[in-house]
C-alpha cells in the first residue's frame, strides 16, 4: 500500500516524511487539542459540530484557531479524497507550536497543525448483536475533560485496564457519579429514558449528545442529563457506549455481572438503527469554497 497522504503545517507529504521537532510543545507538555470526525462514504458527518468543538477547545487552552471552518473543510476533503478507504476517520491535531521549554506560553508562537486520516474502526457485528463486557474504576485524570486535550495518560490507563481484564472498555466513576469511558460516552436507559452525565468539566460532551438529544424529541423518547450514580448504572435496564467509532454499542455486562438480561435492549436497538438513517441524511455534503491558504504538496 502506498505511504498515505497527510497535512503538516501547510504541506500535504507522506506520512513517513511527517516529522516535528523535538521542542513541539505537544511532544514536551502535551499543550495542545485533538478531534476526530467519521466520514461515510466519503462524506463528513456532522463535522461543523466537530469544527466548532475543535474551536471550544483550542480557546479554552489560549491556542487562536489557525483557519477558518471553510478552510478546515477545504484540507480535510483533499485528505478524503486522496485515501482509498470510503469510510474513515479524520483525526485533528494542533499544538501550542514550537518553543523553548518552558511552562508558561510562548510569545508569538505559530500552531503545529496535523491532519490524517484512517479507516473508520466499527465494531464488528457479533459486538453489536451480543454487546459487550466492561469494566469499572474510579475516574482519576484531571478536572477539564470537557477539553478534547491530546494529553491522554488517563484515558491510555483506562484503556488499558480493559485490556489487561479482557472488556472492551472501562466506566469510570468520580466520587460515585458517572463521568465516561476512556474513549467513549457512557448511557442508561431506564424505564424508557435515555440517561447521559451531566455535561460539565467532569465529561467530554460527544457529538452525539447533541444528536441522541435531537433523536429522543423527534421521536418522543424521554432524555436526560444528570449525575447518575454507579448503583443506577449497575441497575440500568440498558447501558450503551457512543463515540465517533463505536455510534451505538451495547454493554451487556460489567465487572462481570449482567446488564439487566445480559442482552441488548430494545431501545438501545432502537437508538442505533435511527443513528444509521441519520448518517444517510445528515452527511455534509455542500460544496465548499476553496481559499487561499498556501498549502503545498511534496
């Protein structure tokens, strides 16, 4: 397979010829932001969401965003259009830039900005039939999680005490109450209402917050977002996992325990087959203008 085509400070290069200095603050600090958006057949979804998330976090953190939403597109749709893949993940990635080592911000520093793209990682079918197992542990990273921030240590944690316990995924609790999993929001449906944390410093808010949201109005399902204690997810009648990657996917057990039946429910089901239609109509799929940003190709 040919070496794939990536964004790097204004050059679209190979990945293999990708690098940055040592003294990229993202490598010394992890000072910097990150998102991903899924793109079906070749078309972004909901991606001025993701945009316009980017552009929370690159200000909550003092980084002034480096482009225009019509110019994010414009990179983001070459890169689309140079893989082979029609489903794939577009990841973002800007940094503070380049500097000495030092904690405070740098003066006029220019942002380090990397763009590539992947095939879209889904969960296999027997994942989505039978759902799948996690486990739990208390929410140890830091208190802005609301910030998309590349400085993952915890979540690589998490993560990996899912491995090392043979689940697909850690639930981690703060003080008792919800947050979310290492890469993933976590949902409970109970008595026919969907369930979500409370969105705050404590939770990344997914994308599909809003749209889960916009789905329970349209068709009548009661929706909520609460602090939600570790005992209501034990009990739920449903629990579900949402990401970019994972859409709608089903836990059936954790810490080893059954949820509920030990099988996906109905309305899990439900909320899965109408996120599918959603991908069909909501793809963007306007044109975008093509602005000047100096972009070159090696």
């Amino acid at each position: 397979m040919m070496d794939q085509v990536v964004y790097l400070n204004g050059q679209f290069l190979p990945l293999s010829q990708a690098t940055v200095p040592v003294l990229d603050r993202g490598f010394i600090f992890g000072d910097g932001v990150y998102d991903v958006i899924p793109v079906y057949q070749r078309q972004m979804f909901r991606a001025e969401e993701h945009i316009a998330r980017l552009a929370r976090s690159l200000s909550s953190i003092g980084i002034e965003n480096p482009y225009s939403n019509d110019e994010w597109f414009q990179i983001i749709e070459r890169l689309i259009d140079e893989y082979e893949a029609e489903d794939q993940m577009v990841y973002l990635h800007v940094t503070r830039g380049v500097a000495n080592r030092a904690h405070a911000f740098p003066l006029s520093v220019k942002p380090t900005v990397f763009i590539m793209v992947n095939p879209l990682p889904t969960p296999s079918k027997e994942a989505r039939e039978h759902g799948v197992a996690c486990v739990t542990m208390q929410d140890g990273r830091w208190l802005h999680c609301d910030i998309k921030s590349i400085s993952l240590l915890g979540n690589v944690l998490a993560a990996q005490n899912a491995a090392q316990n043979g689940a697909v995924e850690t639930i981690q609790f703060r003080n008792g109450v919800l947050t979310e999993a290492s890469a993933a929001n976590v949902w409970i449906i109970k008595n026919g209402a969907l369930l979500g944390p409370r969105k705050d410093n404590r939770v990344l808010e997914g994308i599909r917050y809003g749209l889960f949201e916009e789905l329970c109005e349209r068709h009548r399902i009661p929706f909520q977002t609460r602090d939600i204690l570790k005992d209501e997810v034990l009990n739920a009648d449903e629990v579900f996992l949402s990401s970019a990657a994972k859409e709608v996917l089903p836990v059936t057990s954790i810490d080893g325990m059954p949820v509920a039946n030990g099988r996906p429910g109905p309305l899990s089901m439900t909320l899965y087959g109408l996120y599918q239609t959603e991908k069909q109509l909501g793809r963007r799929t306007e044109s975008v203008q093509q602005p000047n940003i100096g972009i070159t190709h090696t």
